[in-house]
C-alpha cells in the first residue's frame, strides 16, 4: 500500500515537471511569434505616419533629398530591385551548377571538402566584403569595363551574388539530395547519359526546391545592408537607362543605415526612413511566402514533381 | 589606419541600429515615462561629448590634452555627424554637442519642447577643400564652375580645362554638416532663393574616408571634404570667388584673412549655460586649447578677428 503511494507521488511528479518545462517550452516558442509582431507593430508604429505626413505625389517621386523634404523612395525601391534581381542572375546558374557538381558529380572526397568550404564562405562577414569590393572590385571594374567609377550597381551585385551563393547551394543541394536514387537509376538504365540524367531528370525533380533556394537567396540580398552602402556608391538616381547596372545607384538598406544614425526622432526624415522599413519588410514577407508556398506544393503533390 | 576607422564607423552605424532594435522590442514597453537621469558632474567628473565627424579629431585632441592636466575629468569624444550629436544633447545623453553647421530651427524648437535651451559657442573654424586625383591637370575652379559641376551642367573635365574623361561627382551623406554648408555656399553660391540640389548621380559617401579612399584611385573624380581631412594623396584645387578674382589654395592663413571662399565656423552646444566643469572645460577650449586647432588643419579663432 505504501509502496504504491509513493507510485502514485512518483507519476504526479513527473508529470508536474513535464508540465513545467512543456509551459516553458511553449512560452519561448511562442515568444518568437510575439517577437516578430511587436516588430511589425513597431515598424507600423514609426512607419506609417510618413503616408500622412508626406503628400503621396512627393512620396512616390523620383527625388530623395530628405534634407530639403524631398522624399521620392521610388530611385531606392528601384535600386532595391535592380541590385538584388540582378545579383540572383549571377547566384543562380553558378549555386546551381555548384550544387549539382558537388552532389552529383564530385567524388566523395571532394565532397568531404567542398561541403564546409561553402558553409566557411557564408561566415565571412559582410563588412569585410563590403572593404574587399571597395579596394579591389571597384577600381577593377572601373578599369575593364571603363565606366566613371566602379562604385556601381553591378559592384553591389557581384558582391551580393557571392553573399547568397551558400544559401543557395546547400538549400539546392539538399532538394538534389531529396530525388529518389530509383529516378536516377531509371534515367540510367534507359539509356540515358549522365548529363541527360542530370539535365533532364534530376534537376528537374528538385524544381521546387531550387526555386525555395533561389527565394532565401534573393531574400538574403536584398536585405544585405552593409557591403551594398560600402561599394554601390549610394547616389539616389533613377536606375531607368541602359546603362544604369553600370551606375552608381542607392539601395533601401543602405538609406536606413546611412541616415538613420542622425536623423532627429520622430521628425518626417524618421518617419519616413520606417517607412521605407516597412517597403522592405513586405518585399521580403512576400519573397518568403513565395518560397514558402512552393514548399507547401511540394508537400501536397506528394513529394516530388 | 585608415582602413580600420572606416571598418570601426560602419561597425558604429550597424551596432547602433541592432541597440535601436533591441531596444525597441524588449525596453519601450518597460520605461515608458522613464527619462535618463540628468547626470551630476561634480559627483562623476564625466563629460560626454558627440556630434560632427569634422570635429571628432579636434575634440578628440582637446580632450586628450584636457585630461593630461586634468585628471580628475574623464571625457569621453564620439562621432557619429552633427545631426546625432545635436540629437544626443536635445535627448539628455550628452554634455557638449559638436556640429559643423548651426542648429536647424525644427532642432531648436525639439529642443525647447524637450525644456532645453540650447547655448551656442564657436569654438574653431573650418575650410572645406576641394580635391581631385593626383594626375587630374585641373588646379583652380571658380565657385560657379564648382557650382555647374555638381549640378551637371558641366559633365567632362575637359570643359574645366582638363583631359577629356567623365567627371564623378563625391559628397558626403544628405545628413553631415559639410553637405548642408558646400550645397548653400558653393552650389547655390549662398542664393537663399535658390533651389539647385546635388545632381542625383551624386555618389554619398557614409564617411570623409570613403571620398579619400575614392578620390585616391579615381581619375575621373571630384569630392570636397574639411581641411583637416585632406591627406598627401589628394590634390587640393584652388577656389576663387568669381573669374576675376584670385584662385586661392585653402590654408590656415587664407582663411584667417577671408581670402579662401569655403571657410565657416565649428560649434559646440551645451543644454542651457554650463556649469561646473563642462563650463571650466569649454573656457578652456576656447583659450588654451586655441593653440591646439592648427596642429590638426583647422583654424583658431583668435587668429580669425
């Protein structure tokens, strides 16, 4: 009888602990929900006045001189666009290519090796990029390719490439790695080369996950803040001619960091720098939930398509 | 050293705005109505001291010597552009706020409706050069010719008297002081009614080492930036009012005898008149540590009447 008293004390503790730490664990989990809304509150918060503050004709015009209460985001939406769109051109074929050598065709060994090489190359900080193009990419652009100054929007680009290339490589990879051996071993055994296997059945299964890869990549570049105010050249032009990948052009990231370090709290500058916060917060929300939906897709064609 | 401050401004900027973050999300809801304390002098001994990077080498200097021979006061010299500094004193978090330009009438007003009232005190004065690369032949511009190249009405050197290249415009960021005083007196050549901006192809620099660093290797650029700032590698332009007047090289005598047309005065602001040691230290600035402003390409006051 005593014996199974203390059962019974022995069960009721254990469950009151699991209690406990399943409390816990969902507190902290939810917290990070918490976290993001009271973000999007604070963004909304300081943001939002600037759309009433500013007349929507100076708000959507092409200058941005905040100085003179000249407050055109339109040159810095389209120099969002046009680095990270650009830079996701470069990433694309070359993390591609990347993930499919290193998953397909490199030989164990190298894979040993390449594997943590790519994730060392998403460690370097963007600072120290952001240096190494000014010093060295720049003036050798400015040289090849003889524009005015190679503190451009390709600059930016290139430098943003490399920045999203390990998030697209390994993220490509593992869809690569999510093909069945069955699809690769029937490609084989019609006949078909290994290039064709690659080409025409392999890459072609992991669709949906390059295009995830692609999403958190072009994710990751346009967020990038550092290197891109480090070597774009920050002029707030419209990036409309031929020859505008070859300008200088300013960036939505590189405007906050610059300006909101000595803007005057909660003056229209202020305002109006969240503003552009919450431009570029959507911008991602919605490349997120791009690569989210392919994702969710995938899940429900069972698999693989 | 020139390389490791232009990594440690950026790493400011990017610290900053992680503590404005950090700060918005878990502090905001808990010190609603709280102020920062006034700090107490005579208790601490400290003297915070921030504002324009023009001037963070010459208060860096005066409190340095200051110290030496007083070691009882502990000061401590920031950077960061007038903007913050001024923002800084209107906010309570520092003593002595330095700035390159006057305060803006909105700057006044936050400051008052913060019951502050601002005290102004000129403590230095700056010439602002204007540099080119080393080989560029062109060595003097009238203002309007400087005025015309900033606003892209002149594009090519060749039309300065130069070889025939594409001129890159340098500036520094719409929110340093230097920007605010080369717009109103050289590109709208102190017109108040005017209302010529920078030319949008206009590269903003987030530091005076990003305009060194790129002048130095560009052929095809034009910057200006505070005297103090100029290196050996930069070829400075000699400035001349109109066509008929003397082109004169920034000097400490040419701004002394008002020959130089770019110089203007330095600030520091206290909130309400001083007291106690910021009053003994600012006394001191502006006696003493005179001797100390030409040592670091600035002109002191006394030498100016």
């Amino acid at each position: 009888m005593e014996k199974k008293e203390s059962f019974i004390n022995q069960i009721g503790r254990a469950r009151r602990a699991e209690f406990a730490i399943e409390t816990l664990i969902r507190t902290l989990g939810f917290s990070s929900i918490g976290f993001v809304l009271l973000i999007f509150f604070f963004l909304l918060r300081e943001g939002l006045p600037v759309f009433f503050e500013v007349r929507p004709g100076n708000l959507f015009s092409t200058q941005w001189y905040p100085t003179f209460d000249l407050y055109g985001t339109l040159p810095l939406i389209l120099g969002s666009v046009l680095v990270t769109v650009t830079a996701v051109a470069i990433a694309l074929p070359l993390g591609v290519a990347t993930a499919v050598f290193v998953r397909e065709v490199a030989p164990g060994w190298a894979r040993e090796v390449l594997k943590p090489m790519i994730e060392v190359l998403a460690g370097i900080p963007s600072v120290v990029l952001g240096f190494f193009g000014m010093t060295l990419v720049a003036p050798l652009i400015r040289e090849t390719l003889r524009v005015p100054t190679g503190l451009t929007a390709f600059t930016g680009a290139l430098l943003l490439a490399y920045m999203a290339l390990p998030t697209i490589i390994s993220v490509a990879e593992d869809a690569l790695d999510a093909v069945p051996k069955g699809y690769r071993d029937a490609a084989l055994a019609m006949g078909a080369t290994r290039w064709q296997t690659i080409w025409r059945v392999v890459v072609p299964a992991a669709r949906s996950g390059i295009v995830t890869a692609v999403m958190l990549g072009m994710g990751r570049a346009i967020g990038e803040t550092m290197a891109v105010m480090m070597v774009t050249g920050n002029a707030a032009r419209m990036p409309l001619t031929a020859d505008s990948l070859l300008r200088p052009v300013r960036t939505m990231t590189a405007t906050i960091a610059a300006e909101m370090g000595e803007v005057a709290q909660g003056s229209v500058h202020y305002h109006a720098l969240f503003g552009i916060g919450i431009v570029l917060f959507l911008l991602t929300f919605l490349i997120n939930l791009a690569a989210a939906s392919t994702i969710f897709k995938k899940r429900r064609r069972g698999g693989l398509r | 050293m020139t390389q490791l401050r232009e990594c440690h401004q950026f790493q400011i900027r990017a610290a900053y705005i992680l503590v404005v973050c950090l700060f918005l999300l878990l502090a905001v809801p808990l010190l609603v109505g709280c102020r920062p304390a006034p700090s107490n002098p005579e208790a601490a001994q400290v003297i915070e001291n921030k504002g324009s990077d023009t001037l963070v080498n010459l208060a860096l200097a005066w409190a340095e010597s200051y110290m030496e021979t007083h070691p009882e006061v502990h000061i401590s010299v920031t950077g960061g552009g007038s903007g913050t500094g001024i923002a800084a004193m209107i906010n309570g978090t520092v003593d002595l706020a330095n700035a390159s330009r006057a305060m803006k009438a909105e700057e006044i007003a936050a400051a008052e409706a913060n019951g502050i009232t601002p005290v102004e005190f000129t403590v230095a004065r700056d010439a602002i050069a204007v540099v080119v690369h080393l080989s560029n032949p062109v060595s003097r511009l009238t203002l309007q010719q400087i005025s015309d190249i900033y606003t892209m009405r002149i594009t090519n050197w060749s039309e300065v008297g130069g070889e025939d290249r594409p001129i890159v415009l340098l500036s520094r960021e719409s929110n340093s002081g230097t920007y605010v005083y080369f717009l109103e007196n050289v590109i709208r050549l102190g017109d108040g009614d005017s209302d010529l901006l920078f030319a949008p192809d206009t590269l903003l620099m987030p530091s005076s080492e990003g305009i060194s660093a790129e002048v130095r290797q560009n052929p095809n650029a034009i910057g200006y930036d505070g005297l103090g700032y100029v290196t050996p590698d930069q070829k400075v332009v000699a400035v001349a009012r109109d066509e008929a007047g003397p082109y004169v090289l920034p000097s400490i005598e040419t701004v002394n005898d008002g020959s130089y047309p770019i110089s203007r005065p330095l600030y520091m602001y206290t909130a309400g008149e001083p007291t106690g040691v910021v009053a003994a230290y600012l006394g001191w600035i502006l006696g003493e540590g005179q001797s100390l402003v030409p040592e670091l390409g600035f002109v002191p006051l006394d030498a100016g009447r």
